[in-house]
C-alpha cells in the first residue's frame, strides 16, 4: 500500500537535497566569475601598462625587448589562469555531480549482485 508520509518525507529530502546542491553550484559559478573579472582587470592594467611603456621608447630593440616580455608575461599568466580556472570547474562538477554519486552507487550494486 501507498504510504503518503513517507513518500511526503521522501520528497523532501530531495527537495532539500536539490537546493542544498543547487546553492553550492551557484557559489561555484560566482567564485569562477569573480576570479575571471579579477584576471580580466589584471590583463587591462597589464597591457594599459605596457602601452604606456611602449609609447616611451626610444628605439626599435627596446620595444622588440619590451614586447617580448610583455608576450612572455602574458602568456604565462594566461596558461596559470586557465589552469586555475579548469581546476575551479573540475570542483564544481564534482559539486553538482555528488548528490547522485550514492543513488548512482546503490544501483550499480543492485545490477551487479542481479547479474551474479
């Protein structure tokens, strides 16, 4: 027979459940945006900087030199962010993958003693 009160129970606790995940996910998605900004303002001011710079040389191998470092700089800061950033969503996908990892768990049991 149908059993209201649990099933009234067992809803929500998925409700909470759900939202418990959803509000972590969504801490996820605002840190990773409050880092791309940060990284964005640092790039701007980078370059603003480098232009500035640029603009007070006096010859060609000193802008060649300037430019390069300016690359080199960049580059690296680039590929560290993007790593940092990567790492950010690999943690968030684990976030929104961890209220099905016990159901998902559960089942793969069941099958596999089913099928022994």
């Amino acid at each position: 027979m149908f059993n209201f009160d649990e099933a009234s129970k067992k809803s929500k606790e998925a409700m909470d459940t759900a939202l418990k995940n959803y509000s972590e996910v969504a801490k996820g998605f605002q840190a990773i945006a409050g880092e791309t900004s940060e990284y964005s303002k640092k790039s701007f001011q980078d370059m603003a900087t480098f232009m500035e710079s640029l603009a007070g040389v006096k010859s060609l191998e000193a802008a060649f030199e300037l430019q390069t470092s300016y690359m080199k700089s960049s580059y690296e800061s680039f590929v560290s962010e993007a790593a940092k950033v990567s790492e950010m969503y690999a943690g968030l996908a684990k976030t929104a993958y961890k209220p099905f990892e016990m159901p998902m768990a559960k089942v793969v049991s069941e099958k596999t003693k089913a099928a022994a």
